[in-house]
C-alpha cells in the first residue's frame, strides 16, 4: 500500500508493503515482502530490501559520498545497498552508497554508515554510532551508543563495544595525504570488549576475547584473552577463554 502523498518510481515491490507519507523511493529500488516504510524517508537507486524490514521516519538511503576537492582520498563506490531480512533502521539514520547490510540488524536512530560499509547478521549499532568507510563488523557484534568508528577498521564477531568508543586510523594527522598502507584503524578479533570511553589508535590490533577497561587508551597490540586497563593501556592479566560469551 503506497501512500498518494508519496513519489514512488519503482514497480519492484512485494506483497503487503507499507509506504507512508512523504516519501520518495526512486527507480531501480527493490522492496520485499511485509516491509514498512514510515514516512519522510528518501530511497534512492540501487537499493535492495529484503523482506520483514522496517525503516523509521527521516532515513535517507543512498546518500552519495563527495568530497567537495578537500579530502586527500579518492572516493570510490558502487551505487548499490543492500538490506538483509528482518532489519529495523531508526530514525534519521543515513546510508551511503555501497554498503551492505546483514539480516536481523538493529539500528539505532541518528546512524551514519559510510561507503564500503558491511555489518553481518545479527548485529547492533546504538544510538549516534558512526561508521567511516570500509568498516567491516561481524556478525552479532554490538556496538553501542556515541562510538565512532574510524575508516579502514575491521571488527570481529561477536565484538562488544562501549558507549563512547573512539577509534583513530592515521598517526600524521593528514599531514602525509592519503596512502592505503598508512591510513589504517583498528583490528579488532572475535569475542573482544571494549569498555565504555576507550580510544583506540591507528592499526591496533585488539586480540581474540581481549578486555580492554572503560577510559583506556590503547596504543599498542592487545594480545588474546589479555585484559589491559589505564593511560596507556596495560596488561593487568589474562581471561581465561572459557569466558566468552
């Protein structure tokens, strides 16, 4: 059921869909099955939804990435999305172009995923959490609110993550444009935790089921199943690996 208050271009929609009020979905947007489209938002080209989802009011899908001549990296992108089944997307939430989105997704209002973006299955993003570009998150990873998520990092499955995260990709601060071997955020392994007000710097690497502690600031490789706490951070003792969950 398609609102007359709404432009919709595509024909591609399945069986009892929802449009509301005030939205544009433009040509070549495939809509499944049983999904509610709440109103004021925009869906461009390219985009593929899969069944059961649900998008809140003011989202904007298909956001085009420019760089307005000041960034030092070449923006590159496929103009496509893809939305996995079951998927809640939050108010006022924006996803760029080229970015993939897995099933049974929760994501928090206010949201910001960049280009070459991939969050797997199961997964949780907060409140104001923002995705860089090329950010991969594994499956039933959760990250919560106000954390920042820097361009070139890689999350593991089943990573916890804080409230007010911040990660960093570049030790120059830009000062050396951008080179692909330089510019690089966190790795962070399966099963890692990461408590609430930790930063951590540029190619790090954040051990499988490692515990970093709330405030820390992680400067160096974290090893697996190591806790470490404090201004830099330090190994306080190791976790047993039994004690994922």
């Amino acid at each position: 059921m398609n609102s007359y208050k709404s432009v919709v271009e595509t024909d591609q929609i399945g069986s009892n869909t929802v449009i509301s009020d005030f939205c544009v979905i433009k040509r070549d947007v495939k809509i499944g099955n049983n999904v509610v489209i709440h109103p004021h938002v925009t869906i461009y080209e390219g985009v593929e939804i899969d069944d059961n989802v649900e998008i809140f009011c003011g989202v904007l899908i298909g956001k085009e990435p420019k760089s307005s001549n000041v960034l030092s990296r070449d923006i590159e992108f496929k103009k496509t999305i893809h939305i996995g089944k079951n998927t809640s997307i939050g108010t006022n939430s924006i996803i760029y172009y080229d970015v993939s989105i897995g099933d049974n997704c929760l994501i928090g209002d206010n949201v910001a995923i960049r280009e070459k973006s991939n969050i797997g299955n199961r997964c949780i993003l907060g409140m104001n959490v923002s995705l860089n570009y090329n950010v991969s998150v594994g499956e039933s990873s959760v990250i919560m609110a106000k954390s920042h998520i820097t361009g070139n990092t890689r999350i593991g499955r089943n990573v916890f993550i804080s409230v007010g995260v911040t990660m960093a990709n570049d030790n120059n601060f830009g000062s050396l444009g951008y080179h692909e071997e330089l510019i690089s955020g966190p790795d962070i392994r399966d099963y890692a935790k990461i408590g609430v007000g930790a930063i951590i710097l540029p190619s790090v690497r954040v051990g499988e089921n490692a515990l970093i502690a709330a405030g820390a600031v992680v400067t160096k490789n974290v090893e697996n199943n190591s806790q470490v706490m404090g201004i830099p951070a330090r190994h306080v003792k190791f976790i047993l690996p039994g004690n994922k969950k």
